[in-house]
C-alpha cells in the first residue's frame, strides 16, 4: 500500500496510531474495533513491524477496504515499538491523537466519549479511560487508574493506561514523540508520563472502561525480566527527572522484585482475579 495521502484528503479530527508485530491471530479484532467506533471522523495509521507472519496482509487488506481512513506503513527491519509509534507519528495529521494495541479493542463509544470530553475541557491535554482485561475465557476485572492523575502520581502508581489514551497532538510534539533508546523498550509510556508532567500537561481518566484489554498468557509471558529492568531504569530516571526524594526510590525497587514470580503464578492470579470479578467481589 502507498504510504501517500492526496493533499485533498480532509484533515481528520482523530489520528489512531497502532504498531503491529506478529498480530495476526487478534489484529482483526482490534481493527474491527475501530471500523465500528459510533464517531467516524477519524483515519488509522497502522505500522508493521516488520512481521513474519500475515499481520501485514491483513492490514493491507483493511486498508484496500477503508483507502481514504486506514494507512499502512511498513518497517523494513524490526525496529521496536517506539520507532514504530513514531513512524505513526510523522504522519498523522488529526487534532487528536488515539492509541490502540493490536490484541485489543475499543469500545464503540471509546472514540466519541473521549472528543467530547477534550472538546468540553480546553484546559485537559490528554484523556484516558479504564479499562477490562479479557481472555479467551471472556471479560475479566478492572483497570482503574487514577481519575486526576499529576506529577506525583508516578511515585506510587501509574497515572494511565496507555492504549487508551486520546491526546492533543501538541502533546507529542513538545514531549518530541517516545524515547526509542534501548533503555526505554517497553518502557516507552512510563517515559512519556514523566515527560508528560516535566512539561506541565493536565491528563484525566475517564470512569467508564472504553478499552478491552487482553490478558492472557501471551500477554504475562511479554512482562519478562528485560521489560522490568528497563521499566527500573525507566523509573529511575524519571524520579531524577522530577526532583522526587530519595525514599521514592524504594518502589521501583519492590517493582523489580516481580521478575521473581513465577509466571505460573502471575497467570494463576489473573485467573483468580477474573473470577473474583465474575462473581461480583471487590
């Protein structure tokens, strides 16, 4: 597929921005997901990163259906998830700017709640929602990060969930897009938070779960011991970063200590998590 657009395409007021590696199993789910969003002003900027299995196909597939909306780029190497963003990025044209991972799904109403809450509030940079995780087993508990996250919100949780966030572009392009140094390898949203703040943006969280996302094994099996140290680093730097105190410190470290649970464990907890959930237990 071009990686052009006609200079008479209509500027659209959403750009959706997904990376996507070895999806084909779920990618058409997220995609779908999308399609049927109840507000419409929007295009899709997909990235294959460089896959060897059909998620390309599938996408170029997409794209032959909905040409003036979704758009596909390709990476000819492997090249991460940041780069992959940031090639999105360099392209997008939308007054707002959405993500979405490619094993999950948005809510119909994700897209539209959202604009509207941007629309009515001109002093929030960024929106996000809850969200529920889900398996092949069906719906599991709930995601409920903070409703008025700030800069010290970082010191004991994470102040969004990143796929469901909805940004002002003027976001990414003070923060200058996502860190694709080593370092920060699926730590990228963890650096744009504490960029985020440095600067001085305002971000709500939205009550309502608008994102589904999937946690099954696959999922627990991608939180390995490299992730969690580089989400240490990450951390560590954006403590110094903020000027946080020296006993902040001691939570990433608790943090890392998860690359000591078995991941027969961690898969036997989200199990019992969505249980708990099913049965109406808090």
């Amino acid at each position: 597929m071009t990686e052009e657009r006609s200079e008479q395409t209509p500027v659209p007021t959403v750009s959706i921005i997904m990376g996507a590696y070895n999806a084909a199993s779920t990618i058409r789910e997220a995609l779908d997901s999308i399609v049927a969003q109840t507000f419409t002003d929007w295009e899709f900027i997909i990235c294959d990163d460089s896959s060897s299995d059909d998620t390309l196909e599938i996408c170029n597939a997409y794209a032959a259906t909905h040409s003036v909306r979704i758009q596909v780029l390709t990476n000819e190497r492997n090249m991460k998830l940041s780069a992959t963003l940031n090639r999105c990025l360099s392209v997008a044209r939308g007054k707002f700017i959405a993500r979405m991972d490619a094993d999950d799904l948005s809510t119909p109403e994700r897209l539209a709640t959202q604009v509207a809450f941007l629309e009515s509030h001109p002093d929030v940079d960024l929106v996000g929602s809850s969200m529920q995780r889900f398996d092949q087993a069906g719906l599991g508990s709930l995601v409920l990060p903070p409703e008025w996250p700030d800069r010290d919100t970082l010191r004991h949780a994470v102040p969004f969930c990143h796929a469901t966030i909805l940004a002002r572009r003027e976001v990414y392009e003070q923060v200058g897009g996502y860190n694709d140094s080593p370092r920060a390898t699926r730590a990228e949203d963890l650096e744009l938070w504490f960029d985020f703040y440095r600067l001085g943006f305002v971000g709500v969280n939205l009550h309502e779960p608008l994102y589904l996302v999937r946690e099954d094994a696959a999922a627990i099996r991608r939180r390995s011991a490299k992730v969690r140290w580089n989400s240490f680093l990450t951390t560590v730097n954006g403590y110094r970063m903020l000027g946080y105190p020296v006993h902040c410190y001691a939570r990433p470290l608790l943090q890392l200590g998860k690359v000591l649970v078995p991941f027969r464990a961690q898969h036997w907890y989200r199990r019992w998590q969505a249980r708990r959930h099913k049965a109406g237990v808090a």
